[in-house]
C-alpha cells in the first residue's frame, strides 16, 4: 500500500509540475545549444514554455543574444525575436522544473566513445539542478549509459537520489542539419522514461512541440538503441555503395548509372556513395560496436562498414592524384583547388569531416592545395585541422578542380566557369555527382565522381 501511495504521489507531482510548465508558471532549460539543442529549445519557446538556453560557449551566447544564429538551423530573424533566456551562467539552471540536456557525444583518436562532454554536463547539471527535477538527455549514447553512467554522475554532483529526489528519461535526437524538409516538428519523437509516470510527463511535455507523434520506447536502454541503430544502418548501406564504386571504377562502369538502373526494382534501398563525416552517422556505430565488446561480442558488419566509410578520404585522395598522373602532369606542386571541407552541404559544421582526410592525403603527395568554403569560418577550419582556407581567384588556373561538398554556392558555378578555370587536359572530379556528366564532357574535360 505504501508503494502504491509512492507511486501515486509521484505521478501526481509530475502532472502538478507538467502542467506549470505548459502554463508559463515554471522554466525547463535546454542544456547545450548546438544543432540540436537551439531548434528544441526555440520551439518550446515559442509554445509560451519558459526556456532558459544554456551554454558554456560565451561566444555562441552572445551571438544569440544579438540575433544570429550561428547554427543556421533556427535563423537569425528566429532567434532575434525569440523569448529564450540565453545564458552562459550555470547558476541559472536552478530555476528549471525540467533539464534537457543535448551536447555532442564524440570518439576519441581510436575511435572509442568519449562521454567527457556528458558527463561534464551531468557535473554541471547535478551541481546546480533543484530537488525534484526531471532530466531528459538526447546525446546519442550506448545502451546503459543514462542509467549506468550519467545517474551516477548525476547523484555524485547533487547529492541526490535519483528516482526520490529526480526523475531522468531519454529521447534520442533525430536533428539533420541543414534539412529544411525534416524538422524537430515533423520527425516522429521517441521518448523513455525510468518508470511510467516520468514517461508520461516528457510524452506531453515533448509532445507540445512536436507536430508528428511521440513513440513511447519500453525502456531508456531501448531509446538509447534505437538511435545508435538508425545511424549504423545508414552506415552501412552507404558503405555498401562506397564498396561498389571503388569495384565499379576498377571496371570502368558507371556506378550513378547502375544505382539509376537497380533502382527502378521496388524493394532497392536508395543510398549513394559518399564521405560519411559529421557528429552522427560517422560515429553512432562506433558506440555500439563498443558496447557489444563489453559483452563479448565482436561487431563484425557494423566496424567492415565503418572501415570501408572511413578509408574514402584517403581512396578520393589517391585517386585524384591518378587522374592527374594518367593526364600527365606533375604530383608534387600540381595545382588544386577544392571546393568543401564541411561534413555536409549547405551546413557549416566542421567535425569529423572526411574531407580533411582528402586534404591530408593529397598533401602528403605534395600537390598545391586551395581549399574554399563560404558556409564556415577560416578561424575554425584552421583550429579544427590546421587547414587555410583561400578564396577563388578569378585569375588562377588549376591542373584539377574538387567538388567535393556541394554547397548551393557552389552548384551555382557554370560548367563553362568550371572549364575555364582548368588548365589542359582538364580533370573535374565531382564527388556526389551535383553536375551532369554530359555538361562536362562536351567540353572536352575528364570527369570523375564516386
């Protein structure tokens, strides 16, 4: 009976503190504002919720306190009239009835899961969050790590006792960067909670902002799963496609034109070739793989698909300097221009980007690298990977141009611009295929994509 009763009290509570919230009577804060935590956080705003936005990036504060996204996901007209509480003072989240926390989740150097931004965030979050808060995390994460590993943290920082004193759920982030078409509104929500009545309140909670349903996981190791496998299929299958297009260009066949030809079939999953970087598809496999280890078990398709995905920039790399040593010019000091060093395009985002693996190989043949990109800044290409952006020069010439990130400033280059710009025999290599291939060869210049 009493267990009944604490149980009752519970859901009770959290109805009370659910329904302040949705009034305007209590704040919930969204810790980490990045691609993920700014559009969640602008969009409960924007249903009349009281949202503190926090972040310890003093410089990403300010930007959003003078009106400019530097996400590009919300926009700056967006964010300049939005009522969110931006901040990069960490007391201030113990005014939140309710924390969502969304930072990155990265690998390090050998590719083994780095949970030092989350947990920092739990040090952070615990230190300063009242009793009787409720936390959600979207970090994408193994199975186990918000009970396992984030709770701990949690209780360690507070000196709280999760599930008396706090409540914790999960709900994987499904964000796409630079998707105008699949939004945080439009993308099915998948929320968990530690028992039903925490369920029950980030269902409603989360379900004010999100237009196309809640999904209710059985369990948060069950959220948490569901992320890592969404982003180790993709994987894979782009994995198989890279697979095909290194075999198809050994034949010397068309691999658009046989992915065009196989794709007519009904039941043919469409995925192309490509660099798979970014914080997500790149890593998510990895943070599985990793956990299935702790169990005894080696992930043999998952890590084939990520080796193969992860030695593209290096194959592009060798490859380029093929074409230029079959049209006979030199290696060593040959002029290049590429075009793209973010992760994907129309996005300026930088981390894990393949396309530096490209940069990094081409320069260790010596050739003479230009490397452009209008969507993100030089100060942190140069951080990031020690790579000087440059400008396109009317004047210059190039022995092979890379189009390797196909930004819409970009695609708005002509193929005669493009033509113009290279010296004889011309080599324009395409990556994602965005020209037409005709376009190209009716101009007399060699054209390779994946």
């Amino acid at each position: 009976m009493a267990n009944e009763m604490a149980q009752k009290m519970t859901k009770d509570f959290l109805e009370k503190k659910l329904q302040l919230i949705l009034q305007g009577q209590a704040k919930i804060a969204v810790v980490g504002l990045g691609y993920v935590g700014l559009p969640l956080a602008h969009a409960f705003c924007e249903k009349g919720i009281k949202t503190i936005g926090f972040d310890l990036n003093s410089r990403k504060i300010e930007a959003y306190k003078s009106g400019i996204d530097v996400t590009h996901e919300v926009g700056n007209e967006g964010i300049k009239n939005s009522k969110i509480e931006f901040t990069d003072q960490a007391e201030s989240l113990k005014q939140a009835d309710a924390i969502i926390v969304a930072v990155p989740t990265p690998v390090n150097e050998m590719n083994t899961p780095d949970l030092s931004p989350l947990l920092s965030a739990c040090a952070l979050v615990g230190k300063y969050m009242k009793k009787g808060c409720v936390i959600s995390f979207e970090s994408t994460v193994y199975p186990g790590a918000t009970e396992e590993d984030c709770v701990p943290a949690l209780e360690k920082a507070s000196g709280l006792k999760c599930g008396v004193d706090f409540k914790v759920g999960y709900s994987p982030e499904r964000i796409n960067p630079g998707d105008k078409l699949h939004r945080l509104e439009t993308i099915v929500k998948v929320v968990s909670g530690q028992d039903k009545a925490t369920l029950d309140f980030f269902s409603a909670l989360y379900g004010k902002v999100v237009s196309a349903g809640i999904h209710e996981a059985d369990s948060i190791k069950v959220a948490e799963a569901s992320k890592v496998i969404e982003n180790a299929q993709r994987d894979i299958n782009i994995a198989f496609t890279n697979e095909l297009s290194m075999i198809f260009d050994k034949m010397g066949v068309d691999t658009e034109a046989v992915l065009r030809a196989s794709g007519t079939k009904w039941n043919f999953l469409k995925f192309f070739p490509g660099l798979v970087g970014g914080h997500c598809i790149g890593v998510d496999p990895y943070y599985l793989s990793y956990k299935a280890q702790q169990f005894g078990y080696h992930a043999e398709v998952i890590l084939s698909g990520r080796r193969v995905n992860d030695g593209m920039g290096p194959y592009i790399g060798q490859k380029i300097v093929k074409l230029l040593s079959q049209s006979h010019k030199k290696i060593s000091g040959a002029k290049v221009l590429l075009l793209g060093i973010t992760f994907k395009e129309n996005v300026g985002d930088v981390r894990n980007s393949k396309v530096a693996d490209v940069v990094k190989e081409l320069k260790e043949f010596g050739v003479d690298l230009t490397v452009v990109d209008p969507v993100v800044s030089a100060e942190e290409v140069q951080h990031e990977y020690q790579i000087s952006l440059g400008k396109l020069e009317s004047a210059e010439q190039y022995d092979l141009i890379c189009l390797a990130v196909p930004h819409k400033e970009f695609l708005e280059l002509s193929s005669e611009w493009i033509s113009s710009k290279l010296t004889e025999p011309k080599i324009f290599v395409d990556l994602k295929r965005a020209f037409k291939r005709s376009d190209f060869e009716s101009k007399n210049v060699i054209y390779w994509g994946l």
